[in-house]
C-alpha cells in the first residue's frame, strides 16, 4: 500500500496498530491526548 488515507479530520494515517501488537510491545493510546504511550516500547533493536 502506498497510502493508508486519511482519518475522520482529514489527518493521513501514517500507521496501524493492531490491538493484540499493542499489548505485546506495550503500547497505550492516550486518546484525551491523542497519542501513544511509547515509554515501554523497547528503545534499543536487537537482531537475532
């Protein structure tokens, strides 16, 4: 896909999360904030 398109503000979707991901690596929407909680999201990458 080149484009996701766009949300119900006309902002483009630059990426999705799925749900059971979210939970696994930690993510948590802030939604009065509209954000994501990244702090537990790993910041280092390691290759196996």
């Amino acid at each position: 896909m080149d484009e996701l398109g766009t949300d119900e503000t006309g902002r483009t979707i630059d990426v999705l999360f799925g749900a059971i991901e979210m939970q696994n690596w930690g993510i948590v929407p802030i939604p009065q904030e509209e954000r994501l909680d990244l702090s537990r999201y790993p910041k280092e990458f390691i290759e196996y």
